[in-house]
C-alpha cells in the first residue's frame, strides 16, 4: 500500500474534526488587556462582591504596612504589594474572608524635608518659625497636600498591579481620625506610668535636627580619629600608681570634654607597665607608667612607638574600683578640675583597645547606664552626677565644653568639623595624648540623610521598656513593656521561623523606646506638663482634658494642638495652672505602630473589616504582617510595643518577612549604576501578571534578584502556562453539558491523570496555606508542561480531534479537562490574576463573573488511586524508553513525525510485560503501531540505563496514510465509503455527516 493518503478534492476533512477553538489569543497583550481587566472588576464591584461572598466566614485580614507617601513605587513596592495581594487571594479562595485595607504613612521628615526643599530653599526663602502658630500651620499643609499628592499617585500604580483591596477607603496616618486615634494610644501610655520625659544620650542627626530611633539609622564606612589618651591616677596617691595613668582609647576624641568616668571589666587581667626605650620626640616618654589590660599591652606599645617596655606587676581588676583619676584636659578653660572614677562595666572587654572604656555618659547608653547604675555611690565621694550638655543640636560645643564652645562635631551638611583636632590639640598640649591613628569601621549614619549622627544627652520623651505598667490603677510587679513583648513573639507565627529570633534579640537588648523628634510634620506628643526642676516633669492627668484633644483633632487634625490659643483651649479650667504644652512630635514609628488601633479596631471609618476576634482572643480570625525583613526592627518592633503597652498582647497572628531585591548580579539597585528595574517599564512592556509571577517564582524568604535576562526566562515560563490555558479552552469549545462522563466510566489514562491532579492539590493547597507560592509556581509549571502538555494533551489530542461524535474516549477526555481547567485557573488565580481572570470569563462566560470570587476546589481527593498510579509509572517509563528510540531516529532523519514509527518493545521483565497487556502502547507512545514482546532484544536495541529490562527497536509504520488523522495503518482503505481513512475515521465522518456536515 502506498504511504500517502489518498487524494479526494471533494473532500475536507477540517470540517470535520474538533480541533481548539477559543477567542483567548495567543498573544497575551498583557499591558494592553490588563487595563481592560481592571476596568472591568471596577464595573463589577469586584471588591464589594468578595466581601459579601465571605460573609460569615472566619477572617484572615493582611493588615498592610503602610509604604511612604513620597514618591513612584519601586521594584520593592511591587515585590512587597503583589505577595501581599497573594496572601490576601489565597486565603480568601481557602475559604476565609481575607480583607486588604491599603494604607500610607504620612508623616516624617522625608516629606518635611521636600516641603523645605522645593518651596523654601530652592526659591531662596526662609524655612518657616515653628514657634509662630500660624507658620507652623501653613507648612503643616503644605505637607499633607504633598503626602496627598503622592498617595493618589502610588494607589494607582499599585491598582495597576491587580491588587484587589479597599482602595475607596485606605488608611492614612495623616486622617484626622487616625491622627486623633495616635494621639489616645499616646495617652494611654501616660495613664499606665511607661511615658516619661528624661535626659539621655540618643542619637541625633545634625543635618536633620532631630533624634533618631534604631530603626533611622543605618550602619555605614566611616573613617574616625582614633586616639590613645592618659587619664592621670590621683588616688591612691601613694605606691606604684601614684605617678601611674590609666590609659583609654576612643574612636570619638571629641566625647572626651563628656568624660566623667573609666569603665573596666573584673573580668580582665590588668598589669603596671613602664616605658623603658621611647624617641625623644614622642608623647611616651621614658618612665612613664601605664596601667592597662594584658592582653592589650603590646598593640598599644606598638601604636605609642614604644621600643621597648617592662611590665612592674600585676594589677587585681578588683582593686580598680578604688582608683581614681584626673581629667586629661585639666586646665583646658578650667572646666576639667572634677575626679574621674573608675567602674566596672559588662561592655569592656580587651579584644580591642586597652581594656579601659572612656565614659562620657552623655554619648553613649553602655555610657549612661553605667553612669546611673552607681550615681547613688558616687554622690557619697563628692562627685557630681549631672550629665552636661557638652554638643548642641547643630552639632557645636557648649558652654559645658569649657576651651572649646563654639567648635563644631559635624556641621550642617553632615561634613567632619573641627572639634576632634581641637580636642586632640589640647590633650597633646596638656602631655595627656599617647597616640593617635584614624580607623575605617561602621558608623550609623541616617538613613534619610545618609549622613553620619552623634550621640548626645537631649531632654526626650521615652516609654519605658522595664517599668512595671499600670493597670486599673496597680502595677503588677514584672509586667513591663518588654516583658509583655517577649511573649507575644513566643506566640506570634513567623514566616521564616528566623524572624523570631531575629526580633527576640532586638527587644531583649534594645534600650527604652525614643518617641520625640524635634520637628513640624507629624503627631504632637498631645500632653502637658508640669517640669520638676531636675530635667523631667509631671504629666497631666485628666480625661477631661484628654478627650478635649482627642475630639478636637477628629474634626480638625493634629493641626489643633498648634493653633494660636490651643493651650487654653485644651486645659480649659486648668489653664491658669502652670502646665506647659509639649510641641516635640511623635516618632513617626509610633505613628505607624499605631495603625492597629484604628484600622483594625474602627469599625466606622473601616466597616467591611467587621468585627475582628483574633485567636488569642478566643475567636478564629488571624492578623496578619507582612514587610520586609528590615521591619524586624521597624514596624513589626514598634506595632509589637505599641499595641503590648496598651493591649497587653501582639497586634498580629501571623508575620511574614521577605527579602530585598537585587539586580541579576546580586548587587544593591542604584540609579547612578544604572541597574535598577522599574515596575511601571515592566508593566508598560510585559505586564503585571510578569511581575507577579516573578514574585511568586522566587524565594521571597531569601533577597531576590531581577533584571533582563531573568524576565525573560519569566516570560518564557508564562507563554507555557498561557499555552496550555489556550489549548484547554480551545479544546473545550466543544463540550456539550451531555457529554460529562463519570469517573468509573472513563480510560485508565484519564483516570490517572485526575490521580495527579488530586496529588497536585493537596501540594498546592498546602503551599498556599503556608505562604510557600515558589512551591505552587513550580508545581504548577511542571503539571502543566510535563503531566499535560507533553504526556496527557499529546496523548489524547488524536481521540480529541478525531474520534467520533458518539466516542465516549473523547467524552472522557473532554469532561477530564474540563476538570483540569477548572481547578488550574482557581490554583493560578492569585499568581496570575488578569491572565486567570481573563481565561474564567472565556470558559465560564454565562457563570460567576471573576474566578476571585471563587474557592479552591475541595473535592479534587476523591480521585486518588494510587495503584493505578503505580501501575502506570512502569508504563510511562516504558513510554520514556520508546520516546528516545524515537528521538535517535529522528535526528537519524529516518522518520519525521513520530507517526511513521512502529516500535517493537523488547520486554525482560515479566511484571513490566503483563502491565501492557491491556495497554494500546501505539496510543501512549503516539505512533501508528506498536507490539511488545518478550523475546530476546537485539544488541543494537535502543536502551535507557533507568529503565532496566526493556529496548526497543524502531521499524517503519506499514499501511497508508490516512488523510484524516495521518496515522500510518494497513486498514486504510477498507471502508468503500471513505477508501483514504481508517474505520475509525470512516466511523466519524457518517457521524458527522448525519449531523449536516458534508465533506
């Protein structure tokens, strides 16, 4: 018989077979169709239906941490909103009503400093008087129209990401409900006796004029002086150590008019030790006697030029506590004339440095608590423990720094000033000075500014972190703030596990909370005070007053409490008292800590949250956070304070950390490197649902990287999955509601495959559930590329488009995808939403508007059969084996398509041979024919080392070609009808043809 298929020119059998037919277009045309989509879940209410279609259900609410209002969004943004739109998506098709309220912070310097920037410096005018009310007003305005600006400009850009939320009705924590809302937690506070103003170093920003709490500030290179400095013994003032100097060294030289103590550890072996051969022109001088850690003696020699040196004896740690010294600058300007006493101190150590700390308790807080912790002793010896104010807030000596007031730490554009060298110059003059050096380490520095800060002693307003609370008027011994803190962390489920520790070490060691900045743009510390004359004061405490303020900034803002007579509007009655209105501002991470309390809380200004009742509170709701892993001491630390001290517990469930993105090289993103990837050029080009799939494809848990080269393996990744999609409704164009076929009913190769998808589910839906989506992307991908693509489509597309009408194969196939869609598009949803929704509204035009509003299937496990499973694992390596024979052949250019072979399966294996008894293996292998035998294969058999017992030899298909479905088969021509077909083919064009359809 010839091999071609007979030629009929009155014949077309494209009419009659039923090929993919679906209006979703190959071609994605995402950055056009997107907005389209958007369009449409507006038209539909999208948001209002998943509310009311969750109704009754327990509540998984993503409480969003709220970005900063200044700016377009950037790759972090995108990666931070879309995982959180996944979050939020999954949950709710898991069966929760998992809400997303967005929201902004509004508040801080950033914004202050743009309002100064582009309405004050640049046009040469006078930064406003924020002591004239009116001034302070109008600059305060200022800001919030910019803030509003901006968050009118990100809430769009993050729409366009598919971010399904309450985007009517976002938080902002310049509303004036949430301004009054900040103000009560801060009262609340006052009430339990953790508010308190004190005196304490805090690192302060010159350029910025303002403290800084531990989450501004960032740790960069920073090259400091470094110097070596005597502090002559005066007591004992007889023996060994009377004409001896303890010697310290200090990265900070200008701290040392600051210096009011030696710390040393008893932990420490310390020695006398004697200059015996220095140069004449050095600042050791032969005889000099040096006390210092033993450890350290030979660096510090080395680093004072010292050739030679002997130790004179032994020095017991525990005897220093007795010594004390002079002060190196002793005559400078006649300040200096106080004893400076030796301390133990935990911080000191002899790894670096002499193993003697210079204190200056005014610059530092192992400084200060050493300091504290033994003033009551010190008072007793005539030593006076007030903390001097030696730097002001520009950064300048004071009149407390006698000989070197005026002398500038750093100046206003964050440069190195001339005090170190004055100091230096005054210790070298005095003969105190034994050697100098400069150092590269890390130093904070601003994280707004990038300039380095100081440490200095400023009055502040602090929460106490281990000050028993208040509560109904008692104070429970051991319930303090950080106490609190550490078990609500041990309760809290963290995503990476990591995230626990990571904050448990930053609130087991981290100081009392800093919570007043000196500036315009934010929250007042809305209290009054009456001072006490050593630097602290009493607050006020009256509900009357409290409420006054509260109510006042509902109606009007935060912008009250700065209005010309707001302190006798607020005091009312009490005003003729003497107590003074504080005008420092909130730390803008209590403004953001304190966003719990009115979204999560407000059921006025948020009522499609409902009423929340968290698990620790015994309902079945949970609360989620999800930042980045900086937050750890961000806004995960201060919501965690805030909402212990005035709740007594966590305000989150759940806190998910991700980590930064980088270019492809792993390299910081920068715009002077030219390497950063924009969200809005991505979107413009590819598509949102390319970034999201980015997102959800990587390891969000560790840093991530992006760039050209990975969003095009993106790319490629998508046009799979967007294939298989296509070809599915395609397919399904043609199934009739008659046509479902029930499982019992159906092949082996259908009912595997549904097996798969019930293994595929329990992964899927797992991994949702842990907020693992790498897992569901990956999954997913294989499913559809390996499991269907290149094993189930292929496979059945031949009973798909050619069997008859009447076939119940091509039934069972037709009802198998059709469950497979239904289930893929649910799975894909959160990952890929317009795309998900785009395919729903194609397969399911006349049903639910948008697969969102949709749950995950549950009924898939009922497909399970795990030895039917089995059974065709032997069978697919079977495949696998004929598979690569076919592939020699090909590149052999023997045969074309895989229709012109005829394997012969060489079978050893008895087990393996008597599973394809009742196997069409020309089916499974998609090619004309097939036989399998267990005779002896032939040496030249084509073979694969993993699949032992099985070779296979590939002949030549015999029999002619059918011009229907261009199988290769010796029944071609048998029916008289239809002589250039199969009997299978014949079967299907009478078919056909009794339905109106000629060939």
């Amino acid at each position: 018989m010839s091999e071609k298929p007979q030629k009929s020119d009155a014949s077309d059998y494209s009419k009659t077979l039923f090929l993919p037919q679906t209006e979703f277009p190959m071609r994605a045309g995402l950055p056009q169709r997107e907005p389209e989509i958007l369009a449409r879940w507006n038209e539909i209410g999208l948001y209002d239906q998943l509310r009311k279609s969750a109704a009754g259900r327990a509540k998984f609410v993503l409480h969003d941490g709220p970005p900063y209002a200044n700016g377009n969004i950037h790759i972090g943004h995108a990666l931070n909103k879309i995982l959180k739109d996944v979050v939020t998506k999954s949950q709710q098709m898991l069966g929760f009503d998992s809400n997303y309220v967005p929201g902004w912070d509004c508040h801080g310097l950033p914004i202050e400093w743009k309002i100064e920037e582009e309405n004050y410096r640049s046009k040469g005018k006078q930064k406003p008087d924020f002591k004239d009310s009116a001034a302070m007003v109008a600059f305060r305005r200022e800001c919030r129209a910019y803030a509003t600006h901006w968050l009118n400009v990100q809430r769009e850009e993050f729409k366009r990401l598919g971010i399904i939320g309450d985007w009517d009705h976002p938080y902002a924590t310049m509303s004036y409900p949430a301004e009054a809302q900040i103000a009560r937690e801060l009262m609340k506070f006052a009430a339990n006796g953790t508010l308190y103003r004190g005196s304490k170093p805090v690192m302060w920003s010159v350029v910025e004029k303002t403290a800084l709490a531990e989450a501004e500030v960032e740790y960069e290179d920073y090259t400091s002086d470094t110097v070596w400095v005597k502090f002559p013994v005066t007591s004992p003032a007889h023996g060994a150590l009377a004409t001896a100097s303890v010697v310290i060294w200090t990265t900070t030289p200008w701290t040392l008019p600051g210096n009011r103590a030696i710390s040393f550890s008893p932990k420490i072996g310390y020695g006398l030790y004697k200059v015996t051969d220095a140069p004449a022109d050095n600042w050791a001088r032969n005889g000099d006697l040096l006390i210092l850690a033993d450890a350290l003696a030979d660096s510090v020699f080395k680093q004072a030029r010292v050739a030679a040196y002997e130790k004179v004896r032994d020095i017991a740690a525990d005897t220093l506590d007795a010594v004390e010294c002079a002060h190196p600058l002793k005559g400078v300007g006649g300040g200096y004339e106080f004893t400076v006493p030796l301390l133990a101190g935990e911080h000191v150590t002899d790894d670096t440095g002499t193993g003697f700390v210079h204190t200056a308790p005014g610059h530092g807080r192992e400084d200060f608590d050493v300091w504290m912790a033994n003033a009551r002793e010190l008072e007793p010896r005539g030593i006076n423990t007030t903390i001097p104010y030696t730097v002001d807030e520009n950064g300048a000596f004071t009149d407390h720094a006698p000989g070197f007031t005026g002398k500038r730490v750093i100046n206003d554009k964050g440069e190195k000033g001339d005090a170190n060298e004055t100091v230096i110059k005054a210790l070298v003059e005095a003969g105190m000075l034994l050697a100098r050096g400069r150092l590269k380490h890390q130093y904070p520095h601003s994280w707004r500014s990038k300039k380095p800060v100081i440490f200095r002693n400023t009055p502040q307003w602090f929460i106490a972190m281990d000050k028993d609370i208040v509560d109904g008027g008692k104070a429970k011994p051991g319930d303090t703030l950080r106490a609190r803190a550490l078990r609500a962390i041990s309760v809290t489920q963290w995503v990476p596990p990591a995230g626990q520790n990571r904050i448990n070490g930053m609130i087991s060691g981290r100081p009392d909370w800093v919570i007043s900045r000196q500036r315009a743009w934010g929250v007042p510390i809305a209290v009054f005070v009456r001072e006490k004359g050593d630097g602290s004061a009493e607050i006020l405490q009256d509900e009357i007053v409290n409420q006054r303020i509260a109510e006042a900034f509902m109606e009007e803002g935060a912008d009250a409490w700065y209005m010309d007579g707001a302190r006798e509007r607020f005091l009312g009655d009490r005003a003729a008292e003497d107590w003074k209105k504080v005008d420092d501002i909130c730390d803008v991470w209590f403004d953001s800590g304190s966003t719990h309390a009115f979204v999560l809380e407000d059921r006025q200004n948020f009522p499609n949250l409902g009423n929340i009742v968290r698990k620790v509170d015994g309902g079945q709701d949970t609360v989620m956070y999800l930042e980045g892993s900086d937050q750890h001491r961000g806004w995960f630390h201060s919501s965690l304070l805030e909402s212990c001290g005035t709740r007594g517990r966590a305000p989150y469930d759940v806190v998910l950390t991700h980590g930064f993105t980088l270019d492809e090289n792993g390299r910081k993103m920068s715009k002077s490197l030219g390497n950063t990837v924009e969200p809005q050029k991505v979107m413009k080009d590819s598509g949102a649902d390319i970034l999201r799939l980015w997102v959800c494809a990587t390891d969000y848990a560790d840093d991530q990287r992006i760039g050209p080269e990975i969003l095009k393996n993106t790319i490629e990744t998508y046009r799979k999955l967007r294939n298989s999609i296509r070809w599915m409704l395609g397919t399904l164009a043609h199934l009739k509601p008659g046509d479902v076929v029930d499982r019992a009913e159906m092949p082996e190769l259908e009912r595997l495959i549904l097996h798969r998808l019930a293994e595929v589910d329990a992964i899927v839906r797992k991994a949702y559930a842990e907020f693992d989506y790498k897992t569901v992307v990956a999954t997913l991908a294989a499913f559809m590329n390996t499991e269907l693509s290149a094993f189930y489509f292929d496979i059945r597309k031949d009973t798909l488009y050619c069997d008859p009408p009447s076939s119940l194969a091509r039934k069972a196939a037709l009802t198998t995808v059709d469950i497979l869609c239904d289930a893929i598009l649910k799975w894909l949803a959160p990952v890929l939403s317009f795309t998900a929704d785009e395919a729903w509204v194609n397969y399911r035009p006349e049903g639910t508007r948008s697969v969102h509003l949709l749950t995950f299937p549950t009924d898939l496990g009922a497909y399970r059969d795990d030895a039917l499973a089995a059974k065709w694992e032997i069978i697919r390596n079977v495949r696998r084996v004929v598979t690569g024979a076919l592939e020699v052949e090909r590149a052999a250019k023997r045969i074309g398509s895989s229709l012109e072979a005829s394997p012969l399966v060489y079978v050893s294996d008895r087990k393996i041979f008597e599973t394809l008894f009742d196997i069409d293996l020309a089916e499974v292998c998609i090619t004309s024919n097939a036989m399998a035998t267990n005779d002896e294969a032939p040496a030249a058999a084509f073979r694969l080392n993993e699949v032992p017992g099985v070779a296979v030899v590939v002949e030549k298909a015999v029999g002619t070609k059918c011009a229907r479905s261009w199988k290769i088969l010796p029944t071609v021509g048998e029916d008289a009808e239809y002589p250039d077909v199969s009997p299978r083919d014949a079967k299907a064009l009478r078919e056909w043809k009794a339905l109106g359809v000629t060939v």
